[in-house]
C-alpha cells in the first residue's frame, strides 16, 4: 500500500502546484469534491484525518478487487456522496495503479515518462508516411502508427529527439550540435546525415539502415546520461550499411541494406552509359562498383580478375549487376556481414 500512498501524494503534491495535466487535474478535482461532500456528513474530522481515512478505504478496495463489499459498510445507495467518490475512487486508483506497476512499459527505455511528456508530441494515424520538419530544419519521416517526441527549440550543444515505431531521418548537418535518435532499446548518434530507423514486430529487433553520412548506434544507458557515445561502445554505420538490434541478447548484426544506392557524386557515376562494359576486367567493373556505392567487394580467386565482362548494367541496382556479372563468369556472390564475395573458379588469361 505504501507505493499507492506516495503515488498519491505525488499527484497531490503536482496539483497544488499547479504543474498537474488536464486528466490529472480532473482526478483531484473530483477527490476534493468526495472530501467537502464527507466532511459535510462527518464534521468531527479534521481534513487531514479525513483524506487519510478516505485513502485507506481506496486502498483497501484496491486490495480486494471489484465485487467485494463488508456487511458493515454501508449499502450504496445510503452514501449520499457516493457518485462523487466512486468516481475519485475508480480515476484515482487506476491512474495510481497505472503509474505504480514496476513493469509498465516506459515509453522510450531508460528515459522517464516525465520528460517525455514535456515534449512537442507528432504522431501518425494516417495510412500513409507524414513529414514533420523540425526546428533545426531536420526531416522526419514518419511510417503510419509512430510516433515523435522533440523539443520545441533544440539546446546549444545538442538535438535529442524519442522515436515509437518506423521512420525515416534526413538531419541537418551541424558539426556542433550531434542529434541523438532514442528508440526502445538503442540510441543513434549523427552529425548530418539520412538513414532509417525500423522495428520487426514480432522479433522486436531494431534496425538502423544509413542512406548517406555516418551514424553511431548504441546500448541507451540506464542511468540515463547523453553526454555522447563511445565509438568502443557502439557500432558505427557509413552508407549502404545496417545494423539490427536484438535486445534480448544484446548482440548487433552488422549487414548491407536491401537497395543500396550510388554514393559518388561524379559523371562517371552517374551519366547514361556510366555502367556499360565491353571487354573489360572484372577487377575493373568490382573497383567502380565498390566506388560507386561505398562497399568492399572481394574475390575469392585471383584468376576471377582475368576474366573480361562485355554488358550493359544502366539500368540495374548493385544487386541486380552483380547478377549479371556472375553469370557472365559462371560465378556467385554472396553477403558476408557488410561486404560482398564473389566466388568462382576464374578465368584462364
């Protein structure tokens, strides 16, 4: 009953403050009602004496669930005030109750719900993605279901914002200011970049995928300390590359994303024919595609590199040209963690 008491006069203590919400300000209003309704019946009680006896007729209801009634309390219908303080006691208990259990899910782990609530608040109900631009004029992307906690104006040293659920983040470059992601579980750290944040319902792991720039992604700290990450700590991530969370046994799985994109900005990159291949080693064709999208390609073989590729690949993504390059070499690739292996026996010179 203790932790009922204090989170009780907890909520007492912010009313009469006047730092209470709008659902908690309507529970008081109704307890101190149920109080002059009782003193009005019992004026040899101070009101002091008066609200902890009321308390502990809550608390005791509480303890013995609904349905249970003593043959020496009165019958409902006799308590003139009975509305009023059943009312106080049913808002009351299960908002105490609600913010008392231990194993209520906080909404963003190892940050109190208290911060969170002091925080701009956007959400998504819509069945298609919404853009929210912030202060720092950072875009986030929003999946429909989640939702966003920030602040109005970011402080001078950095940008914190809580995501619930999938969304996409194109951050302001701002050297002096890193912006931190918090997500159940993790914390991604950037300077200025693009890069998404999922979570697999049914496995509850977390991925952070990089589109451009560079991230961090970590453990959040339970002492609840954002001073800055260690790259010892976390995983840093640079484009084309992912990692997924698995909170259960705390491990990350490094990998490349589903659609990598071309990361050089150079004509060489990117005009029509910037792809289109006649006669040339393959050693060549990997080097560029390695280039182009900022990810190690390997050969199992030497003798693969003797071997010369004639086609066309304008008009594939990285997956879809190494296809038709292993085909052409009767070869294979594979992913191993963020690289790529090519394998096959090789060509004679």
């Amino acid at each position: 009953m203790r932790k009922y008491w204090k989170g009780f006069l907890m909520l007492l203590e912010r009313y009469q403050k006047g730092v209470s919400t709008t659902k908690e300000k309507r529970i008081m209003d109704i307890w101190y009602d149920s109080l002059e309704a009782e003193q009005e019946e019992r004026p040899g009680l101070s009101e002091e004496e008066l609200k902890k006896e009321m308390w502990l007729d809550i608390s005791a209801k509480m303890r013995r669930g609904p349905g249970y009634r003593s043959v020496e309390e009165k019958r409902w219908w006799q308590s003139d005030y009975f509305k009023v303080a059943a009312a106080a006691v049913l808002l009351l208990s299960g908002y105490i109750l609600y913010w008392s259990q231990p194993f209520r899910q906080a909404l963003i782990s190892g940050v109190p719900d208290s911060e969170i609530s002091q925080l701009e608040k956007a959400s998504n109900a819509a069945t298609v993605a919404r853009k929210i631009v912030l202060s720092d004029g950072s875009n986030v992307t929003l999946d429909p279901g989640a939702v966003l906690f920030y602040a109005k104006e970011f402080s001078r040293n950095k940008r914190i914002v809580y995501l619930k659920g999938n969304g996409m983040f194109e951050v302001a470059r701002d050297p002096g200011r890193p912006f931190f992601v918090y997500t159940d579980d993790i914390v991604t750290k950037v300077l200025g970049t693009s890069f998404t944040i999922r979570k697999a319902e049914r496995s509850g792991a977390i991925e952070v995928a990089v589109i451009t720039g560079k991230v961090m992604v970590e453990k959040t700290a339970g002492s609840n300390d954002r001073a800055g990450l260690s790259a010892e700590k976390g995983v840093t991530l640079t484009p084309n590359r992912k990692v997924t969370y698995y909170a259960r046994s705390e491990q990350y799985v490094t990998g490349l994303v589903d659609a990598p994109r071309i990361i050089e900005k150079g004509d060489d990159y990117h005009k029509p024919d910037a792809f289109v291949f006649r006669e040339i080693p393959l050693s060549t064709v990997l080097e560029k595609l390695e280039k182009a999208y900022g990810i190690k390609i390997e050969v199992s073989s030497e003798r693969l590199n003797n071997c010369r590729i004639t086609a066309d690949l304008s008009k594939d993504d990285l997956y879809g040209r190494l296809e038709i390059i292993c085909a052409a070499v009767n070869a294979r690739f594979e992913l191993t963690g963020d690289k790529v292996m090519v394998a096959g026996q090789g060509c004679d010179l």
